[in-house]
C-alpha cells in the first residue's frame, strides 16, 4: 500500500474514467473500506444473477462491524432476502454448519428497486478460515479484500504479532477460486492490481514467523551440533536473533545448560510432542501431584480453547466463562473447571445441554480429553507415571487451587507480568516491552483489582495493542518455589529474571525461602534423574511444607 502511495493516480491511470480515478485516489490499503465492501455486495445483488456471496475479512471485529452495516442497509438489511452468515474459527459448530445450507427455495421475492425476481441470497462473512478449509458449493460471487491476519515473531521484543497484512498470490488465486466450484463464478478484489503484482508468491516460511524453541530442542535431540550453525544451513535461515532467544528460553526452563547441551529435563521435553513450557507443565502436574489438572490445561493450550463466541451473545458467552473462573482470577482455572463439569454432565447425559448453556464446544472438549489420554500414555512411557498405581496417586492436589497455580507458574515461567496498583485500577508490565494489556476475551479483563501481586500467562501478542492471552493471578510464593532460580541482591532480597522481579522480606523469611526452595530443587532433579521416584513418600514433608507457604500467600 505504500507502494500506491506513490503513484501518481492521474498519469498511471489516465484511460480510466475520472470517477475511477477519484475512486483510487480515495482508496487506502492501510484498513478494509467496509463502505466499500457493502458498496461491492449491494451492486452484486441489484446487477448479477443469484447465487451465494462470500467476503474475505481478517478477523471478528471486521466481520460483526460490517454485519452491523448489512442489517441496517435498506436493501441487504431484509432478512427475508438476504440471509447474513458470520463464519469464524471461534463461533458454535452449530452456527459455523448453516453456511453450507442452501436458502430455501420457496423464499421467492421480489426486488422492486431492481424490478428483478431472485431466491433468498446467502452472504456469507469470513476469515481466510474459508479459503481452503472447507468448500461452500453455491458460491459464485467472491469478495477479496486482500488481507489476512498473520502470524509473525518480532525478535527484538519476542512477542509473536497478529497483525493484518497482504496476503500472498498464491492465496489470492486460491480465494479466486472459491467462487463457481461448482459452475461459473466471479471474484471481485477490492485492491489494484499494483498491489497484487507485488504480492509475495507464496506465504513466508513458518520457519521465518515463530517462535523456534521446540525446534531448537529437536535439533539438539538429534546431535545435529550447535543449534544457530545447525539452522545457518536451512533454505530459509532464521533470524539469528529469533535463534538466539529461543536458546535463552531453553536455559531459562532449564532444558538446556550454559553450554547448550541438553539438560534431564531437556531430554524428557524432547519426548513430549508439545511447546516446551507446556511439556514442563505436564512434568510438573505430575511430580507434584496435580496431574488431572495439568493434562486438561496442556492439552487445551496445545490445542485450543473450549469456550465459543456465539453471535450476539457475547456478554452471555463471557458471563459463563466467569462463572467457572469464579474468584480465581484465572483463565486457567476457568476452563479447568468447565472441562470437569462437562465430564460430569456427560456422565448424567446432559453434555449437550450443558454446553449450549455454557457457550463450549462439545467437538473441542471430546479432542481435549483425548489429548489428555495420550499426554497420560506419553507420561507413563518415559516413567513418570505408573498407571498401575491408580489415578489418585497423582491426583492429591489436584483440587488444591494454589497448588494447581504453582503448577501453572512452573509451567508458563518465564512468561510473568507485574500487577502494579494504579488508584482504582492495575496495570501490568512484563519485562520485554513494558505495559501491556489483558486481552478482552480473559475472565481477567474486567477486573480491576487484583489480590495477588502477579500474573502468569499463556502467550503475548500484538494485533491492535500488546495483549496477554489466557493469564492467571500468582502469588509471591509460586514464583519464589516454583519460578527461575533465585539470585540474592544487594538489598539483601531475592531477585529473578535478571532483576526484573525483586522480592523482599526478613533476613530469617529469605533464608528459610532459600532452603526450602534447595529442598525442593534436590528432590526435582532427582525425579528428573529417576522418573520412578516416588516423591509421596521421599518428599513428603518438602512438599507438605511448599504447599503450606502457597497457602499464605502474601509475604511477611
């Protein structure tokens, strides 16, 4: 878009009409027109034959603000013409499935603007989820607004981005082809063809635009030698940076050691198919206790969330999801709690009603618990769970919240905000970059006063501000037993993350956080070392007294 910025319309374009013209120095690639994108359906339906419309848009917020527009134009706001269809990964499977209904075929009416006669006309609303997923089989008319929302690392800050950007030929062509699959079709791009002659021919290497740490880990599994040397060689070699962080994550969880070898932890993360915080979560949940937990909350960050946005409930949808938070203060917890009153429901025969009360998808939830097992099986296959010895020996704080938060902070480690009082409100700051906020579909978002000093989170990403997805409130004491390795400052306190988090208390407080913490490090590491340890009775007192300094939470 920058690159039509600079072109002077009125010489490029001179055997165009001035009306053209106009029309193209008005245009801007920095946002979708929607004005446009409702001019572009109305003139489809006064001038073209029937047939479905479907609109590519980047992301939720396009989608329901041009429905919006739709409903209140005078001629495509008729419901009993034109049947308006959101279509979004994060919608009920119910809404999702009437896009591939025809309109009935007695709903015949009349346009008497355009004194023509047609069926029911669908226009359908869509992310690029509808450009090779699934097949729409009575759209003829598409409408590409040429952008998508995609992903991207920003090194320097390492956040991953989710930002609007150009797509590339390569999905141009294939959005083309979603109109007449099944007879002749048009596609209208709402963007000059300058812009699409300098598309990229295909999407940038995934290589080039994530996080890298379970690669970084595999390679290093592998004796393929140093990671960065390793990954020089690649066709498309990443940013040395994006290598480099990777690399002090690895350190920081403790997968690898200073000199880039990989650590016991390091070599049961490279059995476990996931992220390698998530992987250290499953480790966790299971060392000390937790494993119901742990099992459900991997496996919903491993593969998505159970919560759905129906349309126009939204404030229906975020209540329920507070509902299962409770006081928590906790995403985490909030699913925790879903997935188990789903499994109850399911056990009585109400899952379907249980869900469609609860804005869940019933599909993601049966995916969840069969991740779960297979978590279960990996577990069991390098040690750490002995099946025969029955659930319940794992499971005896699972119902422990501070316990279950203390897990989730082994877990998401190093990924900590600051939860700093700012008169009636809070504002958080992680090390990276500062301020952030709360993404708005976190149980957390509304709330403006939290009890505990810090929050742990699933992921940071930047789409219209810096947002952290899926957090949970933390205490002093999860981070001090459960964080990055303590280091003593000059104040006479401890201090984490380069000292970034500072902690302090008495002299006799620190020393005993400091041996207990020892403590609890040793019997870790000998788990770590011998998977077949069993910590309920070796470390029981260790951990009896870990769990007792949760329980106060607050440092004195």
């Amino acid at each position: 878009s920058v690159f039509f910025q600079d072109i002077d319309v009125d010489t490029h374009y001179k055997n165009y009409s001035l009306g053209v013209r106009k029309s193209l120095d008005a245009w801007s690639g920095s946002q979708i027109d929607l004005g446009l994108v409702e001019a572009a359906i109305e003139y489809i339906c006064r001038n073209e034959d029937g047939g479905a419309i479907l609109v590519f848009l980047t992301g939720w917020d396009e989608i329901s603000k041009l429905l919006d527009k739709l409903k209140g134009n005078n001629l495509l706001g008729d419901p009993s013409k034109f049947l308006i269809l959101p279509l979004h990964g994060s919608m009920p499977t119910v809404n999702q499935c009437e896009i591939f209904d025809r309109p009935p075929p007695n709903k015949r009416q009349a346009c008497f603007e355009c004194l023509l006669f047609y069926c029911c006309r669908k226009i359908v609303l869509a992310t690029n989820i509808a450009e090779s997923s699934i097949t729409i089989d009575d759209v003829v008319y598409v409408i590409d607004c040429g952008k998508a929302k995609e992903t991207s690392y920003d090194a320097l800050n390492k956040l991953a981005c989710l930002l609007p950007s150009w797509i590339s030929k390569a999905s141009a062509h294939q959005r083309r082809g979603r109109a007449g699959r099944v007879q002749p079709g048009v596609c209208y791009r709402l963007y000059p063809k300058l812009i699409h002659d300098a598309m990229p021919q295909y999407q940038l290497a995934e290589i080039l635009r994530t996080p890298l740490q379970e690669l970084c880990l595999h390679i290093k599994s592998l004796q393929l030698g140093t990671v960065g040397s390793f990954l020089e060689k690649a066709l498309q070699p990443p940013d040395p940076l994006a290598v480099k962080n990777a690399i002090e994550l690895l350190k920081t969880i403790g997968a690898l050691d200073e000199q880039e070898e990989l650590t016991p932890l390091g070599r049961h993360l490279c059995n476990i198919p996931l992220d390698p915080n998530i992987g250290k979560m499953l480790l966790m949940g299971s060392i000390f206790q937790c494993l119901n937990p742990a099992l459900t909350i991997a496996a919903a960050l491993a593969y998505r969330n159970p919560f759905v946005l129906p349309i126009n409930r939204k404030e229906e949808a975020d209540e329920a999801k507070q509902s299962f938070a409770g006081d928590s203060c906790s995403d985490h917890i909030a699913l925790l709690k879903a997935f188990e009153g789903w499994k109850d429901a399911k056990r009585s025969g109400n899952e379907k009603q249980f869900c469609w009360e609860n804005f869940l998808s019933p599909v993601t939830l049966r995916l969840i618990d069969d991740m779960r097992m297979q978590f279960l099986n990996l577990l069991s296959d390098i040690g750490f769970v002995d099946k025969s010895r029955g659930a319940n020996t794992y499971n005896q704080y699972s119902h422990d919240l501070e316990m279950v938060c203390a897990i989730l902070c082994a877990g998401l480690y190093p990924n900590v905000v600051q939860c700093k009082r700012r008169g009636k409100r809070t504002a958080f700051y992680t090390k990276e970059v500062g301020k952030v906020d709360i993404h708005p579909a976190s149980v957390n978002a509304g709330v403006h006063l939290f009890p505990l000093p810090y929050m742990v989170y699933s992921e940071k990403v930047k789409t219209t501000s810096i947002y952290i997805r899926d957090s949970t409130n933390i205490s002093d004491y999860a981070l001090l037993l459960f964080g990055g390795n303590l280091v003593p400052n000059k104040n006479e306190g401890i201090e984490m993350l380069g000292g970034y988090l500072h902690f302090s208390a008495s002299k006799s407080v620190i020393e005993l956080i400091r041996k207990l913490r020892g403590e609890l490090d040793k019997l870790l590491n000998r788990k770590i070392e011998e998977p077949g340890l069993d910590i309920s009775s070796e470390g029981k007192g260790v951990v009896a007294a870990a769990v007792e300094l949760l329980h106060s939470q607050v440092m004195r």
